[in-house]
C-alpha cells in the first residue's frame, strides 16, 4: 500500500529566505511553485531526491492538532563531514556529526523557522542496512 514517503510540508513565515536556504543552502532543486487564481505564488516544491520533495507554503507556523508531536525531518547525504563543511562555509550553525545509535552518522541544524534538520548518512553497519536498495 505505502511505496514511500512523498514529501514533507513546512509552514514558513519568509517563503524568499525559506526558499533561499532549501534551495542554495541544502541544495535542493526547485521543482514547481503554487500559484494562486491572481497569479500570486504562495508555495513551492522543492526536488530533495529520487522521489522525494520538501514542500513550503507562506504562512504563519501554528500545529495543525493540539497534541502534534512532529518532531524533524531527515535528508540523507553521500559525506556527512563533507556535507556539514560545506554547510558551515554557508555560515548555518551544525552540530558535529556523530554516529547515532543505529550506527548511522547524523548532524543536526535548523531552517529559518526553526524547524530542526537531521541530515543522515549510511554506514555498512547501519540498522536500516538490510532495507536499502
């Protein structure tokens, strides 16, 4: 029934600085903008790999449910140490990578709303190992 995750969709107050830092910190690749009846954009989606998006709309960040327990999203990269200098170089505040307890490397950052970013990479011992094709 589930083939896989989609995408994941933040609420963000500045779309301009969100989109500058998805797209020219991170990397991702702008895919489409929402465009409204008048012509006014009011969203985008942006390409985070394969079939994967991460997808923005303007407005003001409030949980859609009182007990909402999102927590980050994860975006894999091929060299965490690599992935994180080039992000310092950004001057974006990382934490050094470490390996998770699934033997996974992570570092962790914010987007401009706060919004906590994991970035992810697999190593041979990796938990998730026997499901990555």
């Amino acid at each position: 029934m589930i083939k896989g995750l989609a995408h994941i969709c933040f609420i963000v107050r500045d779309l301009e600085a969100s989109i500058r830092f998805y797209r020219d910190v991170l990397g991702l690749t702008p895919a489409f903008d929402f465009v409204n009846d008048q012509g006014h954009s009011f969203g985008i989606l942006l390409h985070a790999g394969k079939r994967c998006f991460v997808e923005l709309f303007k407005g003001e960040p409030v949980p859609q449910t009182p007990n909402q327990s999102y927590s980050h999203c994860c975006l894999e990269v091929d060299d965490i140490q690599v992935a994180v200098a080039q992000l310092r170089a950004k001057d974006v505040e990382v934490t050094e990578p470490i390996i998770g307890s699934d033997h996974s490397w992570q570092a962790w950052l914010n987007d401009p709303d706060g919004n906590r970013i994991e970035l992810h990479a697999y190593t041979p011992q990796s938990k998730q190992g026997p499901w990555l094709k």
